[in-house]
C-alpha cells in the first residue's frame, strides 16, 4: 500500500494544489480530522478551518473558507472545493479585519441586500471571525 494519497485543492479561480501527501488535517463542521492513505470514503463541509499538509518534504499550513472536502478510498484522494483556500503565511492581520469592518458595515446598512447577500454576509462573517482568531494566535507567537 502507498504511504501517500492524492490531494487536490481548488477554488473557482484556480487549482490551488495537486500533490501526493501523507495526510491531512482539517476542521468540518462534523469536527476536527485527519485524513491518512486509504482513509474510509466521506464527505465533509467545511465553513472555515486551517488545513494541515504533510508530505514527505514539508508541512504546509492554508486557510479555508466555505469548502467541500471528499476522500475516495476507491481511488485513493482528497478533493477540496472551496471559495478561499490562501496559505497562512500569505494573509495578513490587518487585512482579514479590514474585511470584518466592510462585512459588518454592509450587514448594518442592510437596506440594499437581498436575503441571498445578507445570508452571505452572515456566513463570511461567522468565517472570518474564526480566521481572526486563528491569525491572532499566529500573530501572538
């Protein structure tokens, strides 16, 4: 058996990555995962987590945002489709609470959204607070 399965990250603007990895670690809304080789075929639904990526050379840590994770066991991969998947690295503090700012300015003025925006709104809102949280405790170290 290989110690390795195929992991596939895309957003719909790009394919984020495509890799052999050794596993996966991930917070659904079922609770937090790891994900090994030839791990049992699901289906998870992810509103914002980190994702941790081994492989043999490196470990890799992203943000996501509003994502579908499915394993195949058949085939032996992981296919991630999110709206956002950024390496932590790469998002600054200052940035995600500006986007807080604008997403609470939007939801108290209110009067030009639809219930599609405004449910939206309140979903990337409850996102982005969990990612403040975890850039903070980034920011602290």
């Amino acid at each position: 058996m290989a110690d390795t399965f195929h992991l596939s990250v895309r957003t719909p603007e790009a394919e984020i990555l495509s890799q052999e990895v050794n596993s996966i670690k991930v917070n659904t809304e079922g609770g937090e995962m790891e994900i090994y080789p030839h791990h049992a075929s699901l289906t998870g639904s992810i509103l914002f987590s980190r994702l941790d990526i081994r492989n043999a050379q490196s470990e890799l840590q992203y943000l996501v945002q509003q994502g579908i994770l499915f394993f195949s066991v058949e085939h032996n991969s992981a296919q991630l489709l999110c709206y956002s998947c950024k390496e932590q690295k790469d998002i600054e503090y200052k940035t995600a609470k500006h986007y807080l700012e604008f997403i609470n300015e939007k939801l108290a003025a209110g009067a030009d959204l639809n219930d599609f925006q405004i449910k939206y709104l309140e979903t990337e809102k409850i996102a982005m607070v969990h990612q403040m949280k975890v850039l903070e405790k980034v920011k602290a170290k």
